[in-house]
C-alpha cells in the first residue's frame, strides 16, 4: 500500500535538491522562454520582401507599367535593375536575388498589338519550397497585369467595362493573415514541454545512484511508487510553470490568439507532461550513467517531437513507414491538441481520441517507470 508521506518525504527531498542548485532551476525557467523567443522569430514560413532583379531590354510604358506591379506587390522587394546578363548571373548565384525578370526589347510594342510575348523568369531554386512559392507570387502578379491589361483594351474599343462570370471571393480559415507564427508557436510549445519535461527526469535516478544516496534510499520501506511519484512530482510543478509562462508570451509577446479554452489545453498538457516525466523516469531507471541518460533523452524524445510530431513537417506527406512510427511518438497528439485549441477553438468533443491516447501513454509510462524502478543495489 502506498504511504503518501513517505511520498511526501521524497518530493520534499528533490525539492531541496532543487533549491541548493538556484543556476539549474534559473536555466529551466530560462529556457523555454528562450526557445520561443528564438524559435517564434528565427522559424518562420512567410515569404516576403522577395530581391528582385529585372533586366529590361525595353524602353517603353508597357515594360514599365509591368515592374510597377511587382512593386506594389508586398511579397516583392525590386531592388536591382541590371544591364547584363553577367551582372543578374552574379546576383542569383550569390543568392542577393531570389528572382529575377527578362523583359524583352519589344514587350510594350508587342502589348500595344495584343501580340503574346514571353518574357524569362529566373527563380533561385536552391530552396525548392521557397521556390515554388515564390512562382506561384510571381504568376498571381503577371495574371492581374494580363487582366487588367485586356479591361484596358476592350475600353478603348468601344465595349465598355466587362463582368467577368465567375469570381471566386478568397477567404482563409482559422488563419486568416496566412502567418507563420500561429502555427508555430503552438507545436513549439509542445516541443518545449517535451524537451525540459523528459531531461529534467533524465538524470534524476541516475545521479543518485552515481552519487551514493540511492543506497540510503532503498534501505528505507520506500515503495517504488513512491519513489516514482515523489520523485516526479517536483519536476511536474516546474513543467508546468514553464507551460504557464510559455502560453503568456504566445499571447502577448506573438499576438498568437487562443481560440479555444485555455483549461482544456492546460489539462491535456498536464496529462502530457506525465508521458513525458514518466518517459525520462525510465530513461533515468534503465542508463548507467548521467551523459548516457542525457543522450537517450534527447535521441528518444526531443528529437521525435521536432520531426516526427507535425510541429513543422506534415506527417501525411512522409514516406509511410515514418507515418507509422509517428504514431508512437506521443508529441504528436498534444501538437493536434494544441494547434486545434489555439487555431479552431475545438473541444474535447473532437479531442477526446487523442486525449485517450495520451492517457494510455501516461499509464504505460508510468506503470514501467515503477515496474523497473531500483528495488535494491545490484
């Protein structure tokens, strides 16, 4: 039967371990605001301000009207214009500009005619996604001048203004300013959780045993459940004041609004942060030593959590095996969770399977972590 002062006494011990090393403690809180600082303005997908280099070889309105659009355009910085071909190879090759534009010397006759006339594209392809994006900016922009240029012509023909049949109205959802940051900032989240909750337990068995003081531990009717949790416990209240201060500069230092209910997101974190805990309890169990457990944290967690979760890569675009693994990875449902509460407002009506599964994470990992936590000094 479990003896809650017993499990009492050891939470109290790892609080005071806690309490005589002030740097370690500093750095834990420290860290995730780090992270979000770095991560939330460093990792971002917005594409704008794109360099621009254009060769004209056309002297007239047309090619001039056609520059003008890239200008106006927010996602196109026309920053150089060259008179060679060897001066635009230089500025795409040092990667100075990402696109680049070849208009020919009769383009505004050709225009004035109605004549089709094909100009030259360049985009830097280094970066395949940025490219194609960068592409898909460039082909909007030159298919408003096309329409824009063909209203102007059946005005000066007599025909008066055209209504096009069909227009389709553009509206986004859960995202409407299409910015990075939104997405990011709640899978970073989860990342950070993931990262301090499993190293923070990582070292906590096997630095006693290195030390000595497990032995003196084990000499007592502590059960292992007791162990477990009193050792546990410390770590969860720091995991979560970390969450706390994570979720606050979300909304205000990035302006990323929560859409759903912050307390269905705190207590699914909650349930989280045990897998998670439980998770670095095991490692801690099952290493010989403190460098070994650090770098089994790291190599079973984190870094799962960074590819594997959804937190930036789509999973349902990998190769299928990795899509079946990523279903062990127990990151994956709380950057569900977290994206669905911060970007759609969901529920647990809709969450509750992957609330379920991290339940089942949460019992395995913690009935392992008893299971095989030292009953006696080998």
């Amino acid at each position: 039967m479990m003896d809650f002062r017993r499990t009492w006494a050891v939470f109290r011990k790892e609080l005071i371990h806690i309490r005589r090393d002030p740097r370690s403690l500093f750095l834990i809180i420290l860290l995730p605001i780090m992270l979000l600082l770095i991560y939330g303005n460093a990792l971002t997908f917005d594409i704008k301000h794109v360099p621009v280099a254009v060769y004209n070889l056309d002297p007239g309105i047309g090619s001039q009207d056609f520059i003008r659009e890239f200008r106006g355009s927010p996602y196109f910085n026309v920053r150089y214009q060259v008179s060679s071909y060897a001066e635009l190879d230089r500025l795409i090759t040092d990667r100075i500009a990402r696109l680049a534009l070849v208009l020919p010397q009769d383009l505004s006759r050709n225009l004035k005619k109605g004549i089709s006339t094909p100009i030259q594209v360049i985009v830097d392809g280094t970066e395949p996604n940025t490219a194609n994006v960068v592409l898909g900016y460039t082909q909007a922009v030159t298919y408003h001048f096309n329409q824009q240029l063909m209203f102007d012509r059946l005005e000066r023909l007599g025909l008066g203004k055209i209504e096009i049949p069909l227009q389709s109205e553009i509206r986004f959802w859960f995202n409407e300013d299409l910015e990075s940051i939104a997405f990011i900032v709640p899978g970073l989240i989860v990342v950070i959780m993931t990262m301090v909750g499993t190293l923070l337990t990582a070292l906590t068995v096997v630095r006693e045993v290195e030390m000595g003081s497990m032995e003196s531990l084990l000499s007592t009717t502590l059960t292992p459940a007791e162990l477990v949790l009193g050792k546990m416990a410390p770590y969860f209240l720091i995991c979560m004041l970390d969450l706390l201060i994570a979720m606050a500069m979300g909304q205000w230092v990035f302006h990323v609004p929560l859409r759903g209910s912050a307390l269905l997101l705190i207590g699914l974190s909650a349930i989280f942060l045990v897998v998670m805990l439980g998770q670095g309890l095991f490692i801690s169990i099952t290493a010989k030593n403190q460098l070994q457990a650090f770098q089994m944290g790291m190599l079973v967690t984190f870094l799962p959590a960074v590819l594997l979760s959804g937190f930036v890569f789509a999973i349902h675009l990998m190769p299928l095996p990795l899509q079946f693994i990523s279903y062990l990875v127990p990151a994956k449902y709380l950057v569900t969770i977290s994206k669905g509460i911060y970007l759609k407002g969901l529920g647990l009506d809709i969450l509750w399977p992957q609330a379920l599964i991290l339940i089942f994470f949460a019992i395995f990992f913690l009935g392992i972590s008893i299971y095989k936590a030292p009953k006696k000094l080998s």
